[in-house]
C-alpha cells in the first residue's frame, strides 16, 4: 500500500534546496499544500493495473478511471505507453480538482515536470487557489507558464489587475511576450481603462511585427472601443489586411457600444456586401444601432433574416429584437416577440419591461413585473430600476415602496442604481427625507447618485440644501465629478429661489472651473432664471448671445415669462420664432392667445386660437392619476370612458357650487 507521505515508500525526498526565481508575489505560498501530496490509493491500484496486466475487474477502481479510458492508455496490446504518457492522458479525462490532485501526486512520485499541463487544466477547472499554488512552485516559468497564468487571470477569474502584473514580471524576467500574451493584455487594459498602457502595448506589437495575428487586431479594437476612442479602433480595423467575421464583429460591436449608430449600420452594409453573412454578435450589435437611431425598417429585416436562416431565438437576439422595437416606440411587435419566445429569462423580461417604462406606460410596466415574479423569475437590479422608473413617473408609492422592501430583503437596496432609482421615486413622490436618507446610506456614488438627488432638493425647493450638496459633491467626492446634468439642476435651484447672481456665478465657473462647454439646457436655465427677475429684455440679449441657435425649450421659457410679466414686445418676437420652429405644437398658440387675451387684445388672441384650428393643431388633454388602495386611477380632460363617469361629474359640479358660495373666482392667467 502506498504511504500518504510524500515520497516516503519510494525513498523520494523533496528537494528543498532546489534554486528558485526570485518571484515573490501574490501567487506564492511559502509551502505546497499537503493534499496535495497525499498519494491516493487508486494510483497504486492503476500502476499494478498497468504493469502487471492483471484484469482491471480485480480492483475496486476509482469511477473515473473506467475500463474504456485504461484500454486506451496502450498503445496496442503488447506495449504500455510510458508513465508520463498515461499521466497526461488521464489529466485530460479530469473534470474535479480532485482528480487533477491524484494526478498532480503522480507527476511529484515520479519527477515528472508537467506543470504547464497541470496549470492549463486547473485553469479550465476555474480553481484559483490551486492555480495561484501551483504557478508559484514552477520552477523558472517559462513563456508559456506564463501565457496560460495571464489568460486565466483575464479570462476565467476577471483578475485584470492581478494579470497586468504578471504581464510585467514577465518582461522583468527577460520572457518574450508574443501574439499569446497581448490579446488578454489588451482586454485588461479595456476593462480597467487603463489607456496609456494600452497604447505602449499597442507599440510593442508594432515593433515587434505581431500586428498581422488576427487575435491580436481583434483585441486592439475591442480595447480601443472601450476607451471610447473609435478613431484609433477603425484605423486598427482598416489596418488589419485580411478581416474576417470577428474582425467585423469588432468594429461594428464597437460602434454601436459608443453609441455611433450611423457608422455600426454602415459598416454592417459593408460587412453584408463584402460576402460576410452576419452572426449572432453581428445581428445583436445592429439592433442595438437601430434602436438608437430608431430605424424600425432595418431592425425588422434583421427578424426576417433571423427567421429566414432559422436561427434559434436565443435570449440574446429575443431580448435586443425587443429592445430595438421597445426604442422604436413599436411595443406591439416588442410583445409578440416577447410572447413568441419558448424560454423567458431575466434578461427577456427586462426588455420587455424596459421596453413599456422608456414609452411611458407605467401600468403595464408594473402588471408585468409582477407577472415576472409569478412566471418564478427573479428580477434583478436592472428590472427594479425600470419599474421603480414607472412608479416614480406616475407617483405610484405603495409599489415603490414593496419594491424597496423588495430589493432590502434580496441585499440589493444599496446596489449603486437600485439606490438611485430609489431616490427618483421617494423624490418624485414627494417623500424627499426618504430619498435623502437613501442618498446618505449609499456606500458609493456616482454623477447619476448625486444628480439625481440635487435635482431632488432643487424641484421640491430646498435651493440652499441644493446648493450645499453641489459644494459637498464639487470638493468630497472622488468617485464622481459635477458634469452637464449636476449644473442643470443647480441652476433650477437657482431659478426656484430667485438667486439671480448666484446662478449667473455658477453658469460662469461652468467652463473656467469645471471645462464644461454649457449646453441649452443650461442656457434655458439662465432665461428662466432672468425672466422670472422681470428682466425679460436681459434674457432676449442672452438669448441673441448665445453660440448656438436657440431651441424650442429655451424660447418656450421666455414666452411663459412674457405671458406672466404681460411683456408683449419681447413676447412678440418670441412667437415669431416659435411658430416658425414648431407650427404644430399646441403649446405655442395657446400661450400667445393668452398673453394676447392678458392685455385684453381680444382680436388678437382669436387670432392665434383660429390660426391653430386653420393648420389642424390640437391641444392634447391633460391626464392625471389618483392612487386609491394600491390602484391607480387615470383621469383625462373631456373624458368620459370611467365606469363611474356620472358619479364623479356630480361629485366636480358640487364643487365647483361650493367653491363658487365661497367666493373663489376662476384664475384667466391659468386658463
């Protein structure tokens, strides 16, 4: 029976004085784990096995080491492949650790230097701990060694830092680093946005004449495109002298990822007339484009050609297909993909309840949330942040509030999104104290955190706190830094408190402090903030000022401002232009009739009523919703489809003859 100490019945020593490298990193370990030293009794049995030639049905054998896998230990029936053959031979058969540890006892019996092999196949086991060991032990590791340890790093555990690090232990060793190593250098380099050394990457392949390896090329691009710096990707692309599909895949993956939509759906025609029929990635990346641009037509001829080819609808084409339509604002062919797929996962439900959220239908988007959870799927954050973007929408509170609940018992309430999805909700439904302790408990934040509850603070009217936490976030804050959203609602703070110097102080630090180029949401800011000082004619000089043209949102808050100031010259001027940028919004007309019917121009404001009925533009009802016993209840302007309709006619009439008797009159200014 063989001894379970290590080397004790063979008369093997270890050699402890044997020479190692001087590497000393996270990946050593002073002493070899003793199981792994530990001789299992199923090897003795397997040597006499095989040497001996007795019947393998003699012995209790391990269920790994099956009949079949010993009959091709030989190499025909007269001879035995040697030990270091049959030993690599059944370490490729290993599917546990723990075979791979009977094996690795083997090789250290009979001074069989395989390691390479073993750490490649504790690799493929996702075993970092042994991996880690194991590398440690190896004495002088070679390019390969290396290579194999790199990828797993990259690949198999996510440990891009750890990998970096070997990537450079290995050229301070004098290794050759080659078209193995720089494909999982530069993914690392991509998900650490580590951009600089990246690029001296990129020039030792250069120099180095390891361009033409298409892994190589592959990779470049995908690193780049994280960057963000596509120019570079495509020059990589055009670089490269032979492209095949990957290659393709890349670039266009790449484009649509940064959101450069035209140019992935020109590169994808390229692809198509280039020969090359699309993929799985391919089809996806382009409806991801689609969907930005909203280019329905193209997306659906990417179903056509789903169906045609008799694709499988995955989960991944199923939910973009959904995506893309849910983006085109087409919810109709969204649900009959939705309901036309045979196995629904998280990522199928998010799309689709995404899909109802972004085009405002927050009633369908929570109905489907909580069928999600009754179909036995488990949402996850990105589907909390979607119906808790409903509830926030419609004020629908009782549900946010089981959502909260929800994600607090699941562990995933100060998941940096959930979290601030959270905040928009409490905000929005006016519970701001909830959304601010949320906002404090978060252990990171980013922009979107700090955003959203500035926002927060600045639309319920707390411009001081507001103001406070834009300071707090401008000098505290190392994980995000103020950007064009942070001073949009700085600036609405200002407005709503009537901090006129204040807030023309803030919109000037905007770029000399904080190199922000100010966008017309900010510029609207400033107008509104200066109409509703009364210096409406400061706003029009603001206005002509401006670098760019002024859009609708930025005129429509000067107007708002002359109606109220009763200010019919610059309101005027105002009208011309917002009649000539948009003759069909109702908006428009009815804001001039009113400044018009203010000054008691009665002439002047049927005008504009009978110029909107002349080019056929309707004022869209209002629309309300009322939450009773965790039901939402939705009322329009001049409908009358509620079961109840007559009831709550009767319920408006009584008021309206109360408030009369009380004295109140109707304000025209509101009308």
């Amino acid at each position: 029976m063989v001894s379970k100490v290590y080397g004790q019945e063979h008369g093997l020593e270890p050699n402890h004085n044997k020479v190692r490298p001087n590497f000393r990193s996270k990946f050593e370990s002073p002493n070899i784990d003793p199981k792994l030293c530990t001789c299992n009794i199923y090897f003795s049995l397997l040597r006499q096995t095989m040497f001996l030639r007795a019947k393998p049905q003699q012995y209790k054998m391990s269920r790994f080491f099956t009949i079949e896998a010993r009959k091709q230990a030989f190499n025909n029936q007269h001879e035995c492949l040697p030990i270091t053959q049959q030993l690599l031979f059944l370490l490729k058969q290993c599917i546990t650790i723990k075979q791979v540890q009977q094996i690795h006892t083997q090789m250290l019996i009979y001074s069989i230097d395989k390691a390479n092999f073993l750490l490649s196949r504790i690799i493929d086991l996702k075993n970092f701990d042994y991996a880690s060991l194991l590398f440690s032990h190896i004495h002088s590791p070679n390019e390969y060694a290396f290579n194999i340890m790199i990828r797993g790093l990259t690949t198999t555990w996510q440990k891009f830092d750890l990998s970096l690090e070997l990537y450079h232990k290995m050229k301070s060793l004098g290794l050759k680093t080659d078209n193995f190593t720089y494909p999982f250098v530069f993914m690392c380099c991509g998900n650490l946005l580590a951009m600089k050394l990246g690029r001296l990457a990129h020039c030792e392949v250069m120099k180095n004449g390891l361009f033409v390896d298409f892994h190589v090329g592959h990779s470049l691009i995908t690193m780049y495109s994280r960057f963000g710096k596509m120019g570079f990707a495509r020059k990589v692309f055009d670089e490269i002298s032979q492209r095949d599909l990957i290659s393709w895949n890349s670039m266009i993956s790449g484009y649509a990822q940064t959101g450069c939509s035209r140019e992935a759906v020109g590169l994808f025609m390229e692809m198509r007339n280039e020969g090359f029929e699309p993929d799985e990635r391919s089809l996806v990346s382009v409806l991801v484009a689609c969907g930005d641009l909203g280019d329905a037509n193209l997306g659906k001829w990417v179903e056509e050609y789903v169906v045609g080819k008799r694709m499988e609808m995955n989960s991944f084409i199923g939910s973009a297909l959904i995506n893309m339509y849910g983006k085109c604002g087409d919810l109709v062919s969204a649900r009959r993909i939705f309901d036309g797929m045979k196995k629904k996962d998280a990522i199928t439900w998010n799309a689709m309840i995404s899909g109802y959220a972004q085009n405002g239908l927050s009633d369908e988007t929570i109905s489907l949330f909580n069928a999600m959870k009754e179909a036995g799927v488990n949402p996850n954050n990105i589907t909390l942040v979607s119906v808790l973007s409903a509830c926030a929408s419609i004020g629908a509170l009782d549900v946010g509030k089981s959502i909260d609940d929800y994600a607090s018992r699941r562990g995933i309430r100060h998941d940096i999104y959930v979290a601030t999805a959270l905040i928009d909700m409490y905000a929005k439904s006016g519970k701001l104290d909830d959304a601010y302790q949320i906002f404090e408990s978060m252990p990171r934040k980013n922009e979107v955190s700090w955003n959203a509850m500035i926002s927060a603070l600045a639309f319920h009217g707390r411009a001081q706190e507001a103001l406070s936490l834009f300071e707090r976030m401008s000098l505290e804050s190392s994980d995000a830094r103020p950007d064009d959203v942070t001073f949009v609602g700085v600036l609405s703070a200002c407005v709503h408190a009537g901090l006129v110097d204040q807030g023309k102080h803030i919109f000037d630090i905007m770029n000399s402090s904080f190199g922000l180029v100010p966008k017309v949401e900010h510029y609207s800011c400033m107008v509104d903030l200066l109409s509703r000082a009364g210096r409406v004619y400061e706003a029009w000089d603001f206005i002509e000022k401006m670098p760019q043209k002024p859009d609708e949102i930025l005129l429509g808050a000067l107007l708002g401002a002359c109606q109220k100031l009763k200010n019919i010259d610059v309101g005027e001027r105002v009208m011309q232009l917002l009649l000539e940028m948009e003759p069909s919004n109702s908006g428009n007309y009815i804001i001039s009739s009113k400044i018009y019917a203010n000054l008691q121009r009665w002439d002047d404001s049927a005008r504009m009523r009978q110029l909107m009925r002349q080019k056929g533009v309707t004022k869209i009802p209002g629309c309300s919703w009322i939450e009773m016993d965790s039901q939402l209840v939705e009322f329009r302007a001049g409908d009358s489809s509620h079961p109840i309709v007559d009831g709550i006619q009767q319920a408006l009439d009584l008021l309206y003859e109360e408030m009369t008797i009380e004295g109140y009159v109707p304000n025209v200014n509101l009308v």
